[in-house]
C-alpha cells in the first residue's frame, strides 16, 4: 500500500521478484501529480529491477460510504496512467473493473459504474489503451537517473510519532518532496535505516528531513558527502538521537557538528514569526511550531526571527565544509523559504537547469527507454491549455508523430500530456 511510514518496503520487497504497490491519490481540483511522484520516486529505490507494478488505482470515485465521491475531470484517469510510466511503473491496473453492487465497497467505484456498459470513464480507459497498445514498448522498463535524493527513515518518522513536537506532520519528507516536484527538480526517496541502502555516490544533492534516529555511522556518511563536495538541505532534529531512540549525550547535532558548523543546547516551541531581513529571496519569510537555538563555529548564519529573545540565535545556517555546503534549518519554514533554500543548493551544483525555468502545473519527467533513447513527459495540471517553448533536444511526440523542436512552442490542453523521444 503507498502509505510507506506504516511498511517496511525494503525488507518487504527483499523477497519479491516483482514489488507492486497500490496508489490512490485526489483527482478532479486537487490533482497535481505529486503523490503519483512520490510513489514512484520511492519504489524505484526499493525495487531490485528499479521497475515496479501499481496493482491498484483510482478509476472513478472511491470510498467506503457515497459521502466523498471525486471521480476524474475528463483527460486526468489517462494523465495519470502516463505519471505512473513516467515514474518507472511497468503496469497501471486500476480497482476495479467493474464496480461491486454490495458490501463495503459499494461506492468504491470500478472502470464500469453499476450498469456495467461503457461510459465516460472507460471511453478514456479504452484511448489510453490503445495508445499504449502502440507506443508502450516504447515507454515501459524506463531507467532514471536522477542526482537528487531524499533521504527516508522510517525509524525517525516512528519516533517523532511517538516523541511528537507538534500535532501536526512530524517528519515533514512531504514537505521537501513538494518542494522538489513543484519546481521540476526529479529526485530519488532513499530508505537509509539500512546500511546496503546508504551509498550517495552518485547524487549532488540531499535533502535529509528529520534525521532524528540515526546511527554514528550513518551521520558520518552525511558528512563525508558534503566534505567531499556534495549539498546537503537538512531539517531540525537531525542527529539527536542514535539508533536505539536514545539522546546522544554530548552537545547536538552529535556526529553532524562539524559538518553542521554550529552546535546547540536549546530549543523551543514556538508560534509563526517572521525572520529579519535576509538574502534568501523568500516572499514568505515566516517560520513557526519549533527552533533550535544554533551557536555557529564555522557556519554562516542566514537568517534569524525578528524577536527580542528568539532573534539572539540564527535559525538557518550554511556552513562551507570540505568541498560541499551544508545548509541547516533549524525550524519549521514556509514552503517557499524551503523552496527557495534548496533551489540555492541546486544552483550550485547546476541541477535541473533547464526544467526548473518551468513550474507548477507545468511538471516535466524524463528518463532512458530499452532502446536508449531519451523519453520527455511533459505534464499540465490545470484547466487551461497551456503554451510552453520546448526545453529538449529535438524530439519525436510519440502520441502523434509530429516533431518537437528545442526552443519551439508546444502546446498541452487542459489536464493534459506530451511525450518526446529523443532522435
């Protein structure tokens, strides 16, 4: 099932010859693609092929009652049958076929209503079928090769849970994949509770939320990343426990001082506040729920609360360490402060140079085919057609054979998608 804190996929899979998961996710206003991306970006890292099945997914409206019933706007089931390939899924199978007239999932609607003819859903169904019955040769068994990860723990998440700081999401890894999807920035979701799990060579960039439970081990890997010339993006909490949940009883971050250039004794809860002027570039400049009051050795402070009290420390720094820079947020920050911070770490390493001109409903996912050719997806979540310059060499649209030419203008109609092979 997607819902990865409660499951360890890794040992799971460990005896699967081929890992399937079952993804149910909004549709009609609230689809983005995002959670489709998530799964995806997840079980490629878990599975040995590094492909994977999706044995389950929405057709029409789901639940358990007719209370909350979403079935898709036209054009969003085929969207989504493509979001899944373009993430590696070698199959999408949907719950279910036809709809049950009885039981509990009466209302948990198949590809056939309760009628069991044809209608708008399976007519969508039937062209996205077709489409795949020509060009899915084409598009299954895709590699990626993304030089972006999230770093997952499945022990931290259950430990925040237990230990919570807040009533609300403790470990904050969608918070940081947000920031990732919605500016074009494709990334692999890395479990690390696991030493055969823990090998960053060949990334540029982590982003680490709560690290909380972590062994020594571990946490000097980190370091040896970014001392090596890696960007690390980390989040409050990192390093302060090992791996039995226990406090390290030294000053905090633990095995991460160095690296982190600072060290700290206290924290705090706190409400939303706003940070004094700064270079971030944030328009909303506001962190809340939690802080650390960070002492830098060698670290550069980069943003402090506008506060009598709060405002004495700072609570996002970056520290230059080896070759690499790691840049620590000792806070909860807005989603655009987060963006914001990674897209500087992203700068230096120039990633994604070229996707990230675009943004949000604009979402693009590429990866190598069986023939080695380069497939582009290229996504429009929203109501609108829109119109956008190429961003890759030229390319052959595989959905209807016209040519695709770097720098010329494209456009994708509401809830929509473009597929480019490379030449």
């Amino acid at each position: 099932m997607p819902s990865f804190y409660d499951i360890d996929q890794v040992e799971a899979f460990r005896q699967m010859e081929y890992p399937a998961i079952n993804v149910y996710y909004t549709m009609q206003n609230g689809q983005d693609g995002m959670w489709i991306g998530y799964s995806c970006d997840y079980m490629r890292t878990v599975s040995k092929s590094h492909n994977f099945l999706i044995t389950e997914t929405n057709a029409q409206g789901t639940g358990w009652s007719s209370q909350n019933q979403w079935p898709p706007y036209d054009g969003q089931l085929r969207q989504n049958m493509y979001a899944f390939l373009s993430g590696g899924a070698n199959m999408v199978e949907y719950w279910h076929w036809s709809t049950l007239h009885y039981g509990q999932e009466t209302y948990w609607r198949g590809i056939l209503g309760h009628d069991g003819q044809p209608n708008r859903v399976y007519r969508e169904f039937q062209k996205g079928a077709k489409e795949l019955d020509k060009i899915g040769g084409q598009l299954v068994n895709l590699k990626k090769t993304n030089r972006v990860a999230i770093l997952f723990s499945h022990d931290s998440k259950h430990a925040l849970d237990y230990m919570p700081y807040t009533d609300n999401d403790q470990y904050k890894v969608n918070m940081m994949y947000d920031a990732l999807y919605r500016q074009n920035i494709e990334c692999d979701i890395l479990p690390v509770d696991k030493p055969e799990m823990q090998d960053f060579s060949q990334y540029d960039l982590l982003l680490v939320p709560s690290l909380y439970v972590a062994t020594d081990d571990l946490l000097l890997k980190i370091s040896d990343f970014v001392k090596n010339g890696g960007e690390v993006v980390m989040l409050f909490k990192s390093g302060y426990t090992d791996y039995d949940n226990a406090v390290r009883p030294v000053l905090a971050p633990g095995p991460l001082a160095e690296a982190c250039g600072f060290t700290y004794q206290e924290y705090s809860s706190i409400n939303t506040l706003t940070l004094k002027p700064n270079d971030i570039g944030a328009s909303d400049n506001t962190v809340n729920t939690w802080m650390e009051f960070l002492i830098p050795t060698t670290a550069k402070p980069l943003a402090a609360v506008d506060h009598k009290f709060f405002g004495k420390w700072p609570c996002i720094t970056e520290n230059q360490y080896g070759k690499g820079h790691l840049t620590y947020i000792g806070t909860v920050p807005s989603a655009d402060l987060l963006w914001k911070l990674i897209s500087r770490a992203a700068n230096r390493k120039n990633i994604a140079t070229v996707e990230r001109k675009y943004q949000y409903p604009i979402i693009l996912r590429s990866g190598t085919n069986m023939s080695g050719h380069k497939i582009h997806y290229i996504f429009n979540y929203s109501y609108e057609t829109k119109t956008i310059s190429y961003p890759f060499p030229d390319s052959r649209s595989l959905l209807d054979d016209q040519k695709l030419s770097l720098g010329k203008d494209i456009a994708i109609e509401p809830w929509g998608v473009v597929i480019g092979e490379e030449k």
